[in-house]
C-alpha cells in the first residue's frame, strides 16, 4: 500500500509560492532590526561614533557565527526523523558552543588590541566599545543559534508561514523598545545589546513553542539507507559553512577596494545606499535553496524548481525597476538618502546592473539546494570559493582600468555569482557522470548513488 503524500509537500507554483513568500520575507527583513537598535546607540554619550564602534563589534561577532552558515541547509537534509533531528540538535549545540568560546577569546587583553586595533583601525574608547559590544552580543548570537533547530523542524514540515511569524514578531518588538528606551535616556551601546537580545530571544522561544507538535510528529526512523552520525552531520555542515565565511569576507574586500578608486570614499557611499536596498531582495533569492530541498527533483528531466527560481527571479528583479525611473529614482536616493542629483544618476546606473544579478543569485540559490539534496556540500563550498576569487579578481580589474567606483561592487557581485551557478551545476553534472555515466537523463534521483553520499 502507498503512502498518500500530502497536498503540501506536491510541487506546484502555488504550492512552491506559499513555500517561497514567507522565507523571502523573512530573509529580506533581517537587516530591518539594526537600523532601530542604531537609534538607541546613536544618541550614546559617544554619538555616531559609539554606533560606528559598536556596529564594527558586531560585524566582527556575525563573521564568527558564520561557522553555523550552513546549519539550516544541513538540519533540512538530516532533520527528517527523531533520530536524525536528536544529532542535527546536538551539532546545533557543539557549533554554538564553539561560537561562543571564540568570542570570549577574542576579547581577552592578548587578542583584543590586534583584533580591533591592528585590523579594525580602532583605539581608545571606541576600541572598548566594539570589543565589549561583540562579547555582550553573545546572548543574541545564542539566540540566533537556539532557533535553527525548531525553525528546521518547520521548514521540512513546509511551515514557513509560521516561521516568518516569529521573525516577524522579533522586528516589531524591536521596533517597540527602540524608541522607549530613546524616551527613557536608556542610550548607548549597552542598552542597544539589550534592546536587540530580547526580541531575539522571544524569536527563538516563539519558535521552540509552535515547533513542539512537528517533533512529536518526526517518525523514528525515516530514512533506512541513512545513518549519518553527529560527526558525519558535523562534516556536512563545515563546506556550507565555509562558504558563509567566504561571503562575509568578500564585503571587507568591495569596502577596501572601491574606498581606493578616484573619489573613494563619494562612490563607496553611492555603492553602499544601491546595495542596502539590493541585499535584502537577494538574500531573499537565495531562499531558493530551501525551495530545491523541500520540493525534491523527480529526476534529471525534472527542472520544475529551476524554472520556479528562474521566475522568482526576475519577479525580484522587477521590485528594483521602478527605482530606475528617474523621479522615483530622485526621491528614493536624493529626497530619503540625501545625495545630490549626480550620485542618485549613479546609484541608478547600479540598480540596473542588479537586475540581473538578481536573477542570478535565484538560479544560484537552486544549484546551492540542489546540491545540498544530493549530498555535495563540497560543491558548495566550491562555489563559494569561486565567488570569492572572482569577485576579487574582477574588482581589481576594474580598479586597473578605472571603471568607475560606484558600479564596480555591482559588477563584481554579478560576475562571481554567476561563476558560482556555473561552478556547482558543473559540479553536480560531473559527480553524476562520475556515479554512473550510462544512467538515463530521466533517472530517478531518489535513488542517489552510494558515492554521492561522500563528504
């Protein structure tokens, strides 16, 4: 007798769309909650500059936590039944625990000075600002941790709605305290730690509660041919991780970089106001990896979920357009961000190269997906490592030849990812080859060979 697989789990565009909204939602909304926080460390004794130290601690605490990048990919993969959802926990555990000796480390008296003063360029107060900011920031950098486990459970149960509940109710909570504790003198970087841990943490308890029923409904074991061990989870996370690291990585460089071109610091300023509203809708685009993983190829002729990125897309791309009619354009970057009619012509000029860029990070997030499904984390990280090598060789490039700063980011940005698209989908097609070069191109993909499953 067949089991009925429920409606949910069935791909469609409908079904796929359902899927897709509120992970996009929930990844284009991350970035929402520091500009409040900025409010309540703003108006610190130290003013901007105490914010400006305070967000460098941060920075230094979120490419930390990058180690756990890949934690989500790798519990929608393992996370399936109870047994594989009790090792996925105990990973989650190892790797936040790790998370967290590396930050009580780096803020030691032997560290701290290198850390912040040789490489961040900080001194004095601003140097102890941003380095009790990162180890105060611990809490939340728990918080963050503590939810990947329920929030896997929800994913696989195709719950994202409910998910992006949570993360809703975290920016609105922040939103509420920002401007209380502004009204109550409560200012400064401490009260900013404060005033972004604790909607963090009722994010991750929001999530824990509603996630109970999707773990007493995970069958025992699920999967009979699959037995990975907490190291092997372990394993699997590190490439996907390490990619994370690399994208973090590579912002230092686009900073460094475009700040050295003719009139740095002017073109840095544009590429930063085009890329704040370009971050969120692409990070949102690469929320197609999960979409890969939770409606699964049928076989090789099976490009349902490629289509679908393909189409989500050029849909996020169509969200930007309308900044590149001039009076939209204007209002946007001259009236709201305060450049002058010349810059707000230039970060026009980037929101057209982001439209296909856009594009591009979807496809991307699919091949990401498609290759965490079939057990090739390694493609990933490979993919990553191009990303990097690319981005950095194009930016010097155009740095040789004087492109101008404000689009060099941009340009970069679309040449690395679509190295990485290429990189992993050739990746994936060798590996096939390498299994069993004379399997149909309508093969079932359920069946992964024995050696897909190497790390």
């Amino acid at each position: 007798m067949t089991a009925t697989v429920p409606d949910k789990f069935v791909f469609s565009a409908w079904n796929a769309t359902r899927f897709f909204v509120p992970l996009f939602l929930q990844a284009a909304s991350q970035s929402l909650t520091y500009p409040l926080v900025g409010i309540v460390v703003a108006h610190g004794p130290g003013g901007p500059a105490e914010f400006s130290a305070f967000s460098q601690g941060f920075m230094i605490m979120f490419l930390l936590g990058t180690i756990g990048f890949g934690l989500v990919t790798t519990g929608m993969v393992y996370a399936k039944d109870r047994l594989g959802y009790l090792r996925f926990r105990k990973v989650n555990g190892i790797i936040m625990l790790i998370e967290a000796l590396m930050q009580v480390v780096l803020v030691l008296p032997v560290l701290a000075p290198f850390v912040f003063g040789r490489l961040l360029g900080l001194e004095g107060a601003q140097l102890e600002i941003a380095r009790w900011s990162m180890l105060c920031g611990l809490p939340a950098q728990m918080g963050f941790m503590l939810r990947n486990v329920p929030q896997v459970l929800l994913y696989n149960d195709h719950a994202t709605g409910v998910a992006n509940m949570a993360t809703i109710l975290r920016i609105i909570l922040t939103a509420i305290l920002a401007p209380i504790f502004y009204f109550f003198g409560l200012v400064g970087w401490q009260w900013g730690c404060v005033c972004l841990t604790l909607p963090v943490f009722l994010e991750a308890f929001v999530m824990w509660w509603v996630a109970r029923p999707y773990v007493r409904r995970l069958p025992l074991i699920d999967r009979a041919g699959e037995r990975a061990s907490v190291f092997e989870i372990f394993l699997f996370n590190i490439p996907l991780s390490l990619g994370g690291t690399l994208l973090s990585l590579s912002v230092f460089m686009l900073n460094a970089i475009i700040n050295r071109a003719e009139n740095g610091p002017a073109m840095l300023a544009i590429h930063l106001v085009a890329i704040g509203l370009i971050n969120p809708v692409s990070f949102g685009a690469l929320r197609n990896q999960a979409v890969a993983i939770g409606f699964p190829q049928r076989d090789l002729a099976d490009q349902r979920t490629f289509v679908f990125a393909l189409a989500t897309g050029f849909v996020l791309a169509a969200l930007l357009l309308p900044l590149t009619i001039p009076a939209v354009g204007d209002w946007y970057f001259c009236t709201i961000q305060n450049l002058s009619p010349e810059q707000g012509d230039l970060a026009r000029q980037v929101i057209w190269w982001a439209l296909p860029f856009l594009v591009f990070q979807a496809v991307r997030g699919h091949a990401e997906g498609l290759a965490a499904y079939r057990h090739r984390p390694n493609a990933v990280l490979a993919g990553q490592a191009v990303f990097f090598g690319v981005l950095v060789v194009v930016l010097l490039a155009l740095f040789h030849f004087g492109v101008s700063g404000h689009v060099m980011g941009i340009i970069a940005l679309l040449c690395a990812s679509v190295a990485t698209f290429l990189t992993i989908r050739l990746g994936l097609a060798l590996a096939w080859i390498e299994a069993d070069p004379a399997f149909p191109k309508g093969g079932d993909v359920s069946r992964q060979p024995p050696t897909w499953n190497r790390h």
